[in-house]
C-alpha cells in the first residue's frame, strides 16, 4: 500500500497563510500591534520596578523603602539616579516618536521604532512609578483597562458617530498641554491638581471613543486592510491609553 507524502510547504508560504488567517482584517492587524505595543510598555516599566526592588533586597545603598498606608513597602530611589535614568529614557523616546512619524508607512523600520518608543515609555513609567508609589500601579491599570474596554465597545458598537469630537477634543488637548507646560515651573497641588487630572480623563476617554470609532468605520474599508494603516490606528489608541494612565496616576496620587 502507497504512503502518503506529505508535500513541503516553504516557510514563506507558511507564514503568508498563517498572516491571511490570523490577520485578515484590518481589525485583528491593529489590536495586534497594540496588544504588542501594551506589552513592551509593560515590559519596560515591570524591569524598572523588579530591577530596583531586587536592589533594595541587596541592599544597595541608592535605594531604601517605607511603609505605605496600606502596610506594602514603598521604594525610594535616589533622586540622582532617578534623574540619570529617566532623562535619558524620555530624550530617547521623544526622539523615536519624531522618526517614526516620518517613517511611519516604512516596514520594519516602523514596526522596531513603534517597539522601541514603547519600551522606552515603559521605563518612563516605571520611574515615574517609584517617584509616586509603585504599588498604586495595579489599580491604574485596572482602571485603565476598563475605561479602555467600555471605549472600544461604545466606539465600534453603539452606532454613533463619534467625529463631532475631533475639533473639541483637538483644542482641548492643546490647552492640557499648556497647563503642563505651565506645571513644570508652577505647583499645583491638591484639588486644582485633581481638577485638571480628572479634564485630562475626560480628553482621553473622548479620544479612545473617537479613534476606535473611526477604526471601526474603516475596518471594512478594503484599501486600508494593511500593516501601515493598523500602524497608525494603533499609535493613535495606544497613545490615548498611555496617556489616560498618567492622568489616572495624577489623579488617585498624593
């Protein structure tokens, strides 16, 4: 009796019908990249916390801990190391986001850039983290993940459209950069400070609504069924989602 032979399927072939199948719509290619982008951030800012938490089991003297509200070890880093750390981590991913968008549309250039500004915001955060309380971040993500999971099904399923927001959301975003910048050389404390991180929600919770509605009135489109264009979707959401973190940070820090 003849045996069946197998036949040889190449490895590019593979993986062309492995991208078909996994990836067919315009949809799966965008939460992809943002699901790889997420986790490079965290990545990121997980090594930052892990690496300072192991130094303080060895007792590094550039690091020492207290005791929080809540009876969890808080850890405190010297503030020279901090600023060695993290200054050059922000000039690095302020750097990789100018390029990638002008490389935007360049594979794969723009799929290791895209890595590398998430990475380098992980370890931002991670810092920013231990200058606050590193512990308050699981509760941020939660959050953060609910806000960004009710978004997303309001933005793609309710039927409403969401493109009335764009101007309001554009002007208002300018003016939260202004506070910022206004920030770096006046405190704001207390409840002001809470004010302006609860308006800074309210912009990103707008703009997640925004971006996966109009994600969702192109996912049938199909020209812009390809890598570049779930690219920029997923740039524009993942932003919305890093920045709704910090604001929910300022918001719930003391």
């Amino acid at each position: 009796m003849a045996r069946a032979v197998g036949v040889q399927v190449p490895p590019s072939t593979f993986l062309i019908r492995i991208e078909r199948n996994m990836f067919e719509t315009l949809l799966s290619k965008t939460l992809f990249i943002l699901a790889i982008s997420l986790g490079f951030c965290f990545l990121g800012a997980l090594g930052v916390v892990n690496y300072f938490r192991r130094a303080y089991e060895k007792g590094a003297s550039y690091v020492i801990a207290e005791t929080n509200e809540q009876g969890q070890l808080d850890l405190k880093v010297s503030p020279d190391l901090i600023v060695k750390i993290f200054w050059p981590a922000l000039i690095l991913n302020i750097i990789t986001f100018i390029v990638l968008m002008f490389y935007q549309n360049v594979a794969p250039l723009n799929f290791f850039l895209m890595s590398l500004l998430t990475f380098t915001d992980g370890i931002t955060i991670g810092i920013v983290l231990l200058c606050i309380d590193e512990n308050i971040g699981i509760k941020v993500t939660a959050l953060t993940a609910i806000a960004t999971l009710l978004t997303s099904l309001i933005g793609m399923y309710s039927g409403i459209d969401f493109s009335f927001l764009g101007k309001f959301l554009f002007f208002a975003l300018l003016g939260l950069i202004i506070i910022s910048i206004i920030r770096i050389f006046v405190s704001i404390k207390g409840f002001h400070r809470k004010v302006i991180a609860s308006i800074g929600i309210l912009i990103f919770i707008g703009y997640l609504l925004y971006d996966f509605n109009n994600l969702d009135k192109a996912k049938n489109i199909a020209k812009l069924n390809n890598w570049n264009t779930a690219l920029d979707f997923s740039v524009n959401i993942y932003l919305d989602i890093i920045n709704l973190f910090m604001q929910i940070l300022d918001l719930l820090s003391d």
